[in-house]
C-alpha cells in the first residue's frame, strides 16, 4: 500500500482519452473511437473513461514488438 506524504507530488496512474489521444498522435475521437472497439485499454469510474498509463505502454510495447517480428 502506497502512503500519501503532504506536499508531495501526486504521480498519476491514468490519463483522459483527451490525453492519451495527445499522446498518441491521433484526434480525440479516434481515441474514443478506439476505446469504444477495446484497442485503447480503459476503466470506467461513473461517467468518466481513464486510460492506465501502464496499460497504454504494454499496447505501445506489443505494437512495436509485433512490428518487429519477421
């Protein structure tokens, strides 16, 4: 379990789809687009869609990996 120090920087586990989208390259609804079709890993909290930072950079890993594969 994590313990939360005041004052210290809060390192974030998620992005917004907007985010992600930026940080991806692509528009904002392709990246809803591609939530919706499961290719970008979400969590859903009420109505707001999160992106896990780890699990956007296992997408990006495999993509590259299967890229990279004769």
């Amino acid at each position: 379990m994590t313990t939360v120090i005041p004052n210290e920087p809060v390192h974030r586990l998620t992005l917004t789809v907007e985010e992600a989208a930026r940080a991806l390259g692509i528009s904002r609804a392709f990246a809803y687009e591609a939530v919706a079709r499961g290719e970008i890993p979400c969590i859903r909290i009420g109505k707001r869609i999160l992106v896990p930072i780890a699990g956007l950079n296992r997408l990006l890993e495999s993509a590259v990996t299967a890229t990279q594969e004769p």
